[in-house]
C-alpha cells in the first residue's frame, strides 16, 4: 500500500491511525499542501485524485480518496481489529460522530476555506471548531465509555483525535468540553495514535518533530 499524506492533515491521520491499527504496513509519499502553491494541485496528483485533496491511499490494486471511504474499505478487507461495533445502534453512533465531524467540522476549517477567510481566518476557524464541540461534547455524554462509543476505539475516535489538534493548533478554550478532552487524552495513550501523530512523519518539519 501506498499513502498519499501530508503530516499536518487531519484527514490523512485518520487513516494513519487506521492503518496502525490494523497491522497494516506501507509506504508514505507527501504531498505538502504548502509548498509549490499546494502539491496536490499538480497535475500528476489530480490524474490520481480529481478532488485534489488527500489522504489517497493506493491498495488492493485501487487507488481509494476520502478517509471515511478508505476507512471503511479497510474495515471491509482487514476485519481485526473491529473499527465498527458489530451492534446496529453502537455502529450507527460511530457513524454518526465520524460524520459529524468530518463533514461537519473539518471541512469549514480546512486550508482552503481558511485562505478565503483572510485575516479572520483564525476567529472564523474557533467560531467552527467551537460550534461544532458544543454539540459533540452532548452526543458524547450519551455514547462514551473509554472511548467516544463504549470502550472499544472505534472510527469515531480515529475522527475525534486530529480534530482536537486543530482545536489546539487554533488554541480553542477545550474547557468547556470535558468529556472530549478526556477522551482525546486515552487515546493519545495508544500506540497507534502515538506512531501516526503529525510530529512523528516522514515530511514533519524539524522544528515540530516528536
């Protein structure tokens, strides 16, 4: 397998985690999202991913975009360890907050929406981040056990961890999210989490290096 990442994406450690989880070795090729007016623009990557976006993982003989996608495929051919609960209501939840947060996070504070904002790029950043805990730090207190569903590390929780990290990175007030912050700092605990961590990449800035 190949991955197509870049260290500070939210999305491409989501499946960094997942292939950590797994057991699953490969190869990592960056893709800056900076240098050279963003790399996956480039007409190479493009052919690969016409969204030009990353992560893009390369595996099975496909070539795979969008992290829940990846995710799931992996979930499909490479069952152990399970990221989705075998119960219906505890798999729906799962679900529920990965989307919650992929799509209704990460995507009004990514790159390019920031670089729209300007200036405000930061407060808009907070106002998203914030807006988006307050409801997940609801929904959590209804699912969590260790972990965001019960106490197994599902893809809820591959989700939750580079979220936090932009909360951090965009020095949001975690105070009023308690039961996220405990979660976030279990998982951080894992060895996954840990191997996959931005200052822990190929591509990771000296300066920024575990």
């Amino acid at each position: 397998p190949i991955l197509y990442s870049y260290f500070r994406s939210s999305c491409s450690w989501r499946v960094r985690i997942a292939l950590a989880l797994k057991g699953i070795a490969y190869d990592q090729v960056p893709v800056s999202l900076v240098k050279d007016g963003g790399q996956q623009f480039s007409a190479e990557f493009k052919a690969m991913n016409p969204m030009q976006q990353i992560p893009v993982l390369k595996i099975d003989g496909i070539t795979l975009s969008q992290s829940l996608a990846i995710i799931h495929y992996l979930e499909d051919t490479r069952p152990n360890p399970r990221l989705l609960p075998q119960d219906p209501k505890k798999r729906a939840q799962v679900r529920m907050i990965s989307d919650h947060i992929a799509s209704g996070i990460q995507p009004l504070q990514n790159l390019g929406i920031l670089k729209q904002m300007g200036e405000r790029r930061t407060e808009w950043a907070q106002q998203r981040i914030a807006s988006g805990f307050q409801a997940l730090e609801q929904i959590l207190q209804h699912t969590a056990g260790c972990y965001c569903v019960g106490d197994e590390v599902s893809m809820a929780d591959l989700c939750l961890v580079p979220q936090v990290a932009n909360a951090e990175r965009f020095s949001v007030d975690l105070g009023p999210y308690p039961t996220i912050t405990r979660i976030n700092k279990a998982l951080l605990e894992l060895e996954a989490f840990k191997v996959s961590h931005p200052s822990r990449q190929p591509d990771t800035p000296a300066e920024l290096r575990a």
